[in-house]
C-alpha cells in the first residue's frame, strides 16, 4: 500500500525537512550548554508555544528551555476542549473517562479520553501514561490497534482524541453468550496475535491483554485499545521485571517477580482465548491468592469439548515455563505456523478480507447499545468541554505542567498539505 509521502514530491520533501528541523532542536535542547546561548533560546522559545492557560499576569517567571521543549514529534498548542461536543460517557478508568464526542469542526465522531492529572500524580503513573501515549502514536497503522488522532492537555487534565470504536468489548459479548464456538474464537485470535506481533516487531510488550481492552468495531473486527501498561524497547530477547496486569491473566514468571520478555503476551493469549471456549479464565478462583497459587502450580487442566489444535495451542501458549512457551524462539511466526491457524489466511486477514463471524448492527455512531447503560445514563460534567482561559499558577499546577511535557501531539504537517 502507498503511503501519503509516495503520492507527492513536496510532500515527501517537507516531510524531510520537518524532520531534519525536529531533530535540530531535539539535539540542541538536550545540550546545555548550547541552552545557554541567547540566540538558541529565543530558537526554543519560538519552537515551543506556551498554553494560552499557563500565562497570567501573576505567573511565576517562564521555564528553563530544556523545559519549554516538546518531547514529542510535534506540538498542538490549538487543540482545546471546547473544540468538541461531549456526548456520552462511555468508558471509566482509574484515572478519569471515556466519552463519545463530536468535533465542532469537522462534525466527525470520536472516542476521547480524558484523564485528570492530579490522579494520576498522586498515584505516580506519569510514565505509564507517556508510555500509552508513545506507543498509541507508533500504532497508527495497524488495522487491530487503536488510533491516535491528537492529543492536547489542559492545567488539569489530559486529552486522547481517539478511534471511535463501537462494537463493544470483546468483555460483553463474552459475558452476554457464556463462550463462543471454535472458527469464532479462532478468528478474534489470529487478530490479537497480528497486533501483538506488530508490537513486538516495534518491541513494545503489551503486558495486558484481557477481554476489557479487546473491542470489536461496527464490522465485528478486533480492535486492541488502552497501552498504560505497555513497556517500550523490549529487544527480542530483552527482559523487564514490573509487577503489573490484571489478576486472572497474570503469567507464572509475573506472579513470581521474575525478569519476563515478550512471551508474557504469548500466556495472555492463551488466557484469552482458553476464555472464550471456557468461559471463564485459566486458573480462575474468586480467592485470588488460591488463583495465583493455581497459576503457579496446579497443571492446566483441558476439557476434551475442543479440537485436538485448539488443546495443543492452549498447552503451547499456557506453558509455565516461558523459554517453553509457544513464541519464545520466534515470536508471532511460531503462533502464526500452529496447526490451530491453518485456515486463516493471514494476508486476508490484515486487509480485512475475512468476514468477521458476529456483526454487531451498529447502526450508527450514535448507536450504544453495546455500552453499559451505567456509563451512557450518567450525566457528562460540564467541566470536561470548558477551555479556561487564564489560571493562576501554583506549584502543584506547574508540577502537573512539568510532569506531562511533551503530552500534546498534531499529526505531521504533511497530512494536511
């Protein structure tokens, strides 16, 4: 497929160019003293617009240069709340929520999601939300991984502008049919196990794959959201050690606060997919310490209602032993070559050849009938769409300020040529 850069010279030389100029000053900011020459300031002053909000005749005096700069790739001083209509609550979090909104401008739907900074401060995952936004602006291309349009902050809280997905979770369905048959298990299978590889090839882990952050889209395809716990630059044999995920799906090699790689995403597959044939998780115990010890110990045990493919794959992938696991010598490859795959048609499958086996008759964006009315019935906060204009800087407010440097994102200049 060609890329928008191929289709056009100049635009293939502005992109260079924005780069080259991205990269300058990333070179200069982190050289300090370079920082110190009064010409590269004004430069960095320039390259870094401060947010309408943080300026106010009794703030405190502007930030250090290495400051000022945007970490990311761009910056997106425009993008600010009021820019949309917020709609309905769709989602929550530890941190704040999901909601169906509607640009102002271009009249098109998206998922937004809105985090509130203090939380997330307090409870010290600043970088577990950088982490999300990095890996969200690596994943734009994948069809099963969820896409990043912008993202903006305010004083008070951070802005994904989302991939408006409505199928539902994979989480509800589950729940609402108790299991799925094997070709449909199979099939939302091979769509993980394509993003999951996708990442790995980025070297990105994902760390926690479940049913909640699995969600089907209006034609029934899979669609992999929320990269908080993702751990970047994850070589092909690199390890990290983060106690982190969600209790029924926690690898063995996790829940013993052992170095783990990649092959972590290869066991919640097999969770996932042991799931949707079961319905209920591996191991599963409502006491979580007599879960976590069946984790570690008690053998998997298989009942014999599924395909002798379907048993291997679920023994390969639930492996306790990792450097046994199904994917630990070649990764996506192994999952891909299994037996249980042999129908699937991997190249149909990334270009969504393949008719997805349930449909979920959206009828529109507008259509939430696959969202917990507990969310869509709770009034949206007023606050969540105002855009202040002006506010007075305490130390907390620049503590959240300094702590999110970089957040905000503006697609490429060339998208817009």
């Amino acid at each position: 497929m060609r890329t928008k850069t191929e289709k056009s010279p100049l635009k293939a030389f502005m992109k260079q160019r924005r780069m080259g100029l991205n990269d300058f000053i990333q070179k200069i900011a982190t050289n300090s003293y370079a920082c110190k020459h009064p010409e590269v300031q004004s430069i960095l002053n320039i390259s870094q617009p401060q947010e309408p909000e943080l300026l106010n005749g009794n703030s405190s005096p502007p930030p250090s240069p290495s400051q000022q700069i945007n970490l990311g790739p761009s910056s997106n001083p425009h993008a600010k709340p009021s820019d949309f209509q917020f709609l309905k609550i769709i989602g929550k979090g530890s941190f704040g929520k999901v909601l169906l909104a509607r640009h102002k401008a271009d009249e098109e739907f998206y998922a937004v999601k809105v985090l509130q900074k203090k939380a997330i401060l307090k409870k010290k995952e600043e970088k577990h939300i950088m982490s999300e936004r990095n890996v969200l602006l690596k994943n734009v291309k994948h069809p099963f991984l969820v896409g990043l349009h912008f993202s903006f902050q305010t004083t008070s809280r951070l802005y994904f502008i989302l991939d408006y997905i409505n199928g539902g979770e994979l989480f509800y369905h589950l729940q609402r049919e108790r299991c799925f048959l094997e070709p449909r298990a199979r099939f939302y299978a091979a769509e993980i196990a394509s993003a999951l590889g996708y990442l790995h090839s980025l070297n990105i882990v994902y760390r926690d794959l479940k049913p909640e952050n699995i969600l089907l889209d209006s034609q029934g395809h899979i669609v992999l959201t929320d990269f908080g716990l993702c751990k970047e630059n994850i070589e092909p044999n690199g390890t990290t050690s983060t106690f982190c995920g969600t209790p029924e799906y926690l690898a063995p090699e996790v829940l013993h606060k052992q170095p783990y790689d990649r092959t972590v995403d290869w066991w919640c597959l097999g969770a996932v997919l042991y799931e949707m044939l079961y319905g209920l998780p591996p191991f599963y115990s409502r006491n979580t310490a007599e879960m976590y010890d069946n984790i570690l110990n008690k053998p998997l045990q298989l009942k014999p209602n599924i395909t002798n493919s379907a048993r291997n794959l679920l023994e390969g992938l639930l492996q306790k032993d990792r450097t046994k696991r199904l994917g630990a010598k070649n990764d996506f490859t192994e999952i891909k070559n299994h037996i249980f795959f042999t129908p699937i048609n991997w190249d149909d499958l990334i270009n969504k050849k393949i008719t997805p086996p349930f449909n979920p008759n959206v009828s529109g964006p507008s259509d939430l009938q696959h969202f917990d009315p507990e969310f869509t019935e709770e009034p949206v906060p007023s606050s969540i769409g105002q855009s202040p204009e002006s506010i007075l800087i305490t130390s907390s407010v620049k503590e959240a300020a300094e702590a999110f440097l970089g957040f905000s994102y503006a697609p490429p200049m060339e998208s817009f040529l």
